[in-house]
C-alpha cells in the first residue's frame, strides 16, 4: 500500500531506482581488478534490490528482480538464469512485509540482508553446480558474501538516514 | 580440448552476445573512470624507492642493449631464411588489438569482456594475448564485443609443453590462480621453472606462445604460474589464428598418379610444388595446391 507521500513524487524515485541497478550492475561487471588493491567485489545488485524492495516494495516486483538477475546472468558470462533465480528466491522469502515494510534501525535490516545473502548464494552454487555439470568454486562466493555483509551496514546507514531526514523516503 | 558445457549452448551464445554488443558501450564507459585511477595505488608506493628503482633500469637497460642487438641479428638471419623457405608466418601487424570492458568476478566463469567483435575480424577460438604471454581464448564473438575464457576457467583445457624438453600435457584450469598440468606421463622431464609454451597440438592454438613457468605442489603435480598474471589484463591482442585442419585423404592423389602413369606406361612421379611452407599450419597437400596453382 503505497503512503500518500509516496504518491506525490514517484517519479523521481522510480527514476533514481533505475539509475542505481544500472549503476549496480555495471559496477558489478566492471574490471575493477585494474585497480590494485580491489580483489573484493560485493554482491552490489542484490544489496539495491533489497534495500528497493524495503524502501518501495512496488518498484521491485518479482519481474523486476528476475530481469535484474538475467542482466548479470548476461553481463557477466554466468550460466543463464542462476542469479535471476536466486535473488528471485531469496528476495522473496526474506522481503520486508507489512504496513510499515522497512525498519528504521539498522540492526534489524542488516540481520535480514545476511539471510537474504546466505540463501541468494546457497541457490546460485547449487544452480550454478547444476548448469556447469561440475561443482562451482565455492571460494569466489564466500568472498563476495564476506564483502557484502562488510559493505552493506554503510549502505544502509546511508539509506536510512536520507530517509529519517526525508520523509517521502529514499531519494524520492 | 576446450570443453563448453550446456549452459553455454549455441542459442544463449549468440544471445547473450547480442546483449552484451549492446551493453559494451556503457560497460566501456564505466571502464573509464577506472582505468583513470588504476595507476594511482603503484605511483604512490613507487614514490620512495623511486632512486633505486631507477638504478636498477640503468643496469637493466644496458643489458637490454646487448639483448636488442642479438635480437636484431637474430631478426635479419631470420629474414634470410624466411625468404629462401618462402615462410609465411602470422604478421605481428594482423593482430586486433583490444581493451578489457568488463571483468566479472564470481564462482562460475573466469572470462573477460573486450571490445572488438566480428565487426574488427574477432572470432571464436581466436588465441587472446597480452604483453606477457597466452591470456585465454575467444568464446562468444558479438559484432562489438567478444568474451575471452581465461586459461584458469574450469572449462579450460590447453594443450602445452615444457619448451626445454618438449613433454607434452594439458593445461587444465580449476578457478585457481595456478591452473594445473595433466597427462604428463610417468616420468615426465619437468623441472621447477620450466618455460612452459603451447604446444600447438590439435592445431587448436598456434604453437610456442609463451604461457607461464612450472610449479611443483605438495602433492607431487605440477601447477603453471601464468605469465599473463604479472599485471592486470586490460589491453589485449586477439591473434586470428586459424584453426588447422586435418588434411583430406592422403592417399588419393598418388593412387591417381599411379593409375594414370600405368595408363600412359609411363613411371609415376609426382613433383612437390612450389608452395609456401607456413609456420603455423601444415604444409599444403600438393595435389591441393597444384589445383589452387592452375589456371
């Protein structure tokens, strides 16, 4: 149910959600590796589709989490359809539901975004494995998981507090 | 050789091809700004050791000297027999050179993004290179953009050699930064730091490309320390190398020849032409190239 601040300027919301999962996915496939010193890489589309579907659930809905997946599914050469469905999955069961959708203490969303990550990565081994014909390397995805849960309490500590300091919520 | 699984079936291929030539101008764009500070980290660091550092290239580059008129000498001797076995080796100017837009990172695939497709003469099973050695090869060519598997893929298998005594195996990645050699026999003559090169068996790569040095493990195998990993992959060369080809039938030509001479009564002799012997590729069947030759 959308609050009646929300209604009067989704525009600008909708627009600057669009920009961060393109921002997120680009990122993502990004060669950051040029870089020295960046070996590290977060699981940054997932961390926007969370925090979306916390802030305005009815800018992710289920298609758009599928079609955020196969766009890393294609960008960065994975097998088609694993991240879709893993964040398809996971975003599901762990969504912030009710009248009021997201907390406004970190604590709360953070433990929620660590079980969204845990099973989003369980699936995507166990698909990936499956499409592969052969185990995936489980390390690359502990590394991502350990990054993301060290970069997403920053993330969302910046969310939130745009959000206490504006009422109509992120960005919008 | 070069296994591609399901998951990467012909119809995703060109799919995913489409839309990554569609996306290779923002992933490109996006490169930018990184390529803008990679250098950033190493110039700071390099500041403080920056006078000995450059003793060091002084000495190193007196030693070039010496290295750069041998291989000045060795050039023109080349050139000599080059010209009279009429040699026809791949021209260092054929190669397409190209920028890494995309790098990802994850569990299931080792591949970079470039951008140059078939549009600048890039197809599949293209050799990928950079400024050190072999870095992967072509696996999905879009019209703009073109994804290169990398030698540590887990789908990535190489035939190679030690360049000092030419024991062949296969280069196998597994995910690992140091892709593991197999099928080296019982007594395999391998050494720590061996020269390892392609050995251009099954004609899939060109021969003696320069691939990284020999590791022993604990476990009593071999693992390779690619060359191509002394610095980021960022600019790449992709070699158009073509594929050789079993030769057809080589009895047929001679079987002719006999029949024909025994019909003439004459005795049977068949002249090797005067066909370019190239490096890469096996010679022409001479039959074939008396074909090409006629008018």
């Amino acid at each position: 149910m959308r609050k009646p601040g929300e209604r009067n300027a989704p525009y600008w919301s909708a627009l600057w959600c669009v920009f961060t999962v393109i921002a997120a996915l680009l990122f993502q496939a990004a060669p950051t590796r040029l870089i020295e010193g960046i070996t590290l890489m977060p699981t940054w589309p997932l961390m926007v589709i969370f925090l979306w579907a916390g802030l305005r659930p009815y800018f992710m809905p289920p298609i758009a989490v599928f079609a955020i997946g196969l766009t890393q599914d294609l960008l960065t050469g994975a097998p088609m359809g694993v991240w879709a469905l893993s964040y398809l999955v996971s975003i599901a069961v762990f969504r912030f539901r009710g009248e009021d959708g997201m907390p406004r203490d970190l604590p709360p969303i953070v433990l929620r975004f660590a079980g969204t990550l845990l099973l989003a990565h369980v699936i995507a081994y166990a698909s990936g494995s499956f499409a592969l014909g052969q185990p995936a390397d489980w390390q690359p995805l502990i590394i991502e998981v350990i990054a993301s849960i060290l970069m997403f309490p920053m993330l969302a500590f910046l969310v939130l507090r745009r959000r206490r300091s504006r009422s109509s919520g992120f960005g919008g | 050789m070069f296994d591609r699984p399901s998951s990467r079936s012909e119809a995703f291929a060109s799919f995913r091809a489409g839309f990554t030539d569609i996306a290779s101008p923002l992933l490109e764009l996006a490169a930018q700004p990184i390529r803008a500070v990679k250098g950033i980290g190493p110039y700071f660091r390099a500041q403080g050791d920056l006078a000995r550092e450059n003793a060091e290239l002084r000495q190193q580059l007196i030693e070039a000297r010496y290295w750069e008129d041998l291989a000045y000498r060795q050039r023109d001797r080349i050139e000599v027999y080059e010209a009279a076995l009429n040699v026809q080796t791949a021209a260092t100017e054929d190669r397409i050179g190209a920028w890494t837009v995309a790098d990802p990172q994850g569990p299931f695939v080792q591949a970079r993004l470039i951008g140059r497709g078939s549009d600048s003469g890039v197809a599949d099973g293209y050799p990928v290179i950079n400024l050190y050695g072999l870095v992967g090869r072509v696996y999905e060519t879009g019209r703009r953009s073109a994804r290169v598997l990398l030698l540590t893929d887990l789908n990535s298998r190489v035939p190679v050699m030690v360049d000092r005594s030419n024991a062949r195996a296969i280069l196998i990645g597994d995910n690992s930064e140091y892709p593991r050699l197999e099928y080296l026999g019982r007594n395999p003559d391998i050494e720590e730091g061996d020269r390892i090169v392609s050995s251009g068996d099954d004609g899939v790569l060109p021969r003696g490309l320069p691939i990284g040095r020999a590791v022993p493990t604990r476990e009593g195998g071999w693992r390779i320390e690619l060359y191509s990993d002394q610095a980021p992959i960022d600019f790449v060369w992709v070699w158009p190398y073509v594929r050789a080809e079993q030769p057809e039938a080589e009895e047929e030509p001679v079987v002719e020849a006999v029949e024909d001479a025994a019909i003439e009564g004459g005795a049977p002799t068949v002249e090797a032409p005067d066909v370019p012997v190239t490096a890469d590729e096996p010679a022409q069947e001479p039959a074939e190239a008396a074909a090409e030759d006629a008018p």
